[in-house]
C-alpha cells in the first residue's frame, strides 16, 4: 500500500483538464492506497482572492471532488489550512530553500511574467508550500498532470536535502504519478497550451458546463484550413482536438477521424460536432450531481470536518517527529 498525495488549487471550477491529468488517478488510487486530497486553500492566495471568492472556491472545488467520485471514507479528503502544521513544515523547509533553484522554476518565471505587479514571496517558495504538503504524509506517489513535473523534483530534492542533512532515512522521495502512463496534459481550445483556467475564455471546458456552452465552446476551437496531402502531419491546433477526442471519445470515433484525416477528407465541423457531443455525455451525469451536492451544505461540513480530522493524525504525527529531529525539544 503507498501512501498518496494531491491537491488542487481552489480558483474557480474544475476542468476537464484538472479531471484527466489528475482526479482520473484519484478515483482509482483511493480504492487500495492511503490517500490524502486536498483543497490547496493557501496556495490559491498568491493571486489574493476576496475572502467571499476563496470560500467559493474551496466549496466548489470540495463539492466537485465528491461529484467525481472521490470518497470521503475511503481517502482523507480536506482543506490545507485545516492543517496548520502544513505551514509550520513550509516555514522549515524554506529554511533550506535556495533563491537560485526556486527563481529557475519554470511556473515561478511564467506567474512573475503573468503578474508582474504581484511576484510575492509566496509565488516564489510555491514548491517549498508543494513540498510540505506532500512531506507531511511521507507520500510516495503524487497523481498529477505534466505541468506539476518540475515542483514533484523540487519535492524530491527538499526530501533528500533533509534526509542528509539529519543523517537519517526519514521522506521517501516521492514521484509524480499517472496510471499506466506518461503524466499528461490536456491542452485548451485556442490552439495552443494547455487547458486552464487563467488561459482566457473559451480555453477550457468546465465538469459543472452546461451543454449549450460546451457546444458553443467546441464549435469555435481553433484549427487549420484542412490536410491537402494524404498522411501529412497536424498542425498543433488540430493535434489538440485530436488529444481531447482521445480523452473522452470512444476509440472507434478516434479511429474514424484519424483516417478521414489521413485521407484529407475531414471535416472539422463533424469532428467538433461529434467531441462536443462525447464531452457533453461525459460531463453531463456530473454536471448534476454537482448541482445536487452543492445544495447539501450539511453533508459538506460533515465531510470537511472528517477530513480535517483525518489530515491531523497524520500530519501532526509527522511534525511532532520533524520537531525532535530537528532539535526543537522538551525540556
Ligand atoms: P492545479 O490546481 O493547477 O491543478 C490541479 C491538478 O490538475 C492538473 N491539471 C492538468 N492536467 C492535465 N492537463 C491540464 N490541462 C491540466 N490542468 C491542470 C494539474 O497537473 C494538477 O495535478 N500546485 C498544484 C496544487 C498542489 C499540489 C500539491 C498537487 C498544491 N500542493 C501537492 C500535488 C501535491 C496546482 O496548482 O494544481
């Protein structure tokens, strides 16, 4: 049995992206594994969200976890800051984190560019926050999407650095995982990237959508003006659409546009027509009980009140070890 962890940022509602690079790999982990998922509540405030925004944003993302099929008896489902000890590994952690390797971490150059009035200190010790929050459950496997890569090695590299500095064996290093396969990534709708939400509107297709605007959204993908010879290579745009076919459609339906592609007879229409009907008839069953769940705040707070529970025994018991190795003892 390993011992897993993984967390989602709470800034708005779940893609599908989110639910194919990541949630996919919890489901089926929670049925044989020691699970943690979490709501990353403190990392979402580097962008400094409204209290009212946050607490949206942690209740959508709890409801969604839920509506996916993640189960609160069988993992430890919570929300970071219902761990405080998180913080307290975050602070020791920094303490051995170094300025050059954080500011060459590629998320950390891309957010400084993006928000160039904002680049606080949170931004740039995201790993170190990444890391305690992996640490705290001595996790050896991390589900997550390709572009989490680089912060599972940061992970690794914190693990080692107090492994040796203590002269003990005390983190596994933890690696980044997939089911059966290469970590992944879903790109968005407009042509390049990745599929997320501060991408702009129309790049990402939410688990909450309703079908009208997924139709909508799918229907204005970017593509190309079509093959003109037989086998020829496809552009990105198009390779994207393919990519999404491949995530949600059957392999017959990949197989037939495959070919009609191969032979320069697509029709980009079809092809659109044919995945906004196979997104919706994914996200639909979800869609309601998303609705449904999001209604029952009771079950909610009894869910977030277990988890929290559940994450303390774990945690705490992480950090009272980390304490005494470190030096902070009793008199
Ligand atoms: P976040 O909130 O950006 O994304 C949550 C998860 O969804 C995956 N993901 C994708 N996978 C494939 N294709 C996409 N287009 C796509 N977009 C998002 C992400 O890889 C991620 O697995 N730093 C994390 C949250 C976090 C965390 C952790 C994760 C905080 N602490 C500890 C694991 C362990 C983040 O911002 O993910």
């Amino acid at each position: 049995m390993e011992t897993v962890v993984s967390g989602i940022r709470p800034t708005g509602n779940l893609h599908i992206g989110n639910y194919f690079g990541a949630i996919r790999n919890f489901i089926k982990m929670q049925e044989k594994n020691n699970c943690f998922f979490f709501i990353a509540d403190y990392h979402s405030l580097t962008t400094h969200p409204t209290p009212q925004d946050l607490h949206g944003n942690v209740k959508q993302v709890l409801v969604e976890y839920l509506a996916t099929g993640i189960d609160p008896e069988k993992t430890t489902l919570y929300i970071q800051s219902d761990l405080p000890e998180t913080a307290e590994l975050y602070l020791l952690l920094n303490m051995n984190a170094y300025l050059g390797e954080l500011e060459r971490v590629t998320t950390f150059k891309e957010k400084a560019r993006k928000q160039p009035n904002n680049v606080n200190a949170g931004l740039l010790t995201y790993p170190s926050l990444m890391a305690a929050d992996i640490l705290i459950h001595k996790a050896n496997k991390v589900p997550v999407g390709k572009d989490q890569e680089q912060h599972l090695e940061m992970t690794r590299t914190f693990a080692r650095r107090f492994n040796r500095m203590y002269e003990l064996d005390f983190f596994p290093e933890p690696t980044a995982f997939n089911f059966g396969d290469n970590l992944i990534k879903i790109p968005g709708l407009d042509g390049s990237g990745k599929m997320g939400k501060s991408e702009g509107e129309g790049n990402a297709i939410f688990l909450a959508e309703d079908p009208k605007s997924i139709r909508k959204k799918v229907m204005r993908a970017v593509t190309d003006a079509g093959p003109t010879e037989p086998n020829s290579p496809k552009a990105e745009p198009v390779e994207n659409l393919f990519s999404l076919l491949k995530a949600v459609s059957s392999q017959d339906t990949v197989n037939f546009f495959e070919e009609q592609y191969s032979t320069c007879k697509i029709r980009y229409g079809d092809l659109k027509k044919q995945l906004a009907e196979d997104v919706i008839n994914f996200t639909a069953p979800l869609r309601e009980k998303i609705l449904e769940i999001a209604a029952n705040e009771a079950y909610l707070g009894k869910v977030a009140k277990m988890g929290a529970e559940k994450a303390h025994e774990s945690g705490a018991k992480t950090m009272r070890e980390i304490r005494d190795i470190i030096g902070f003892r009793k008199f």
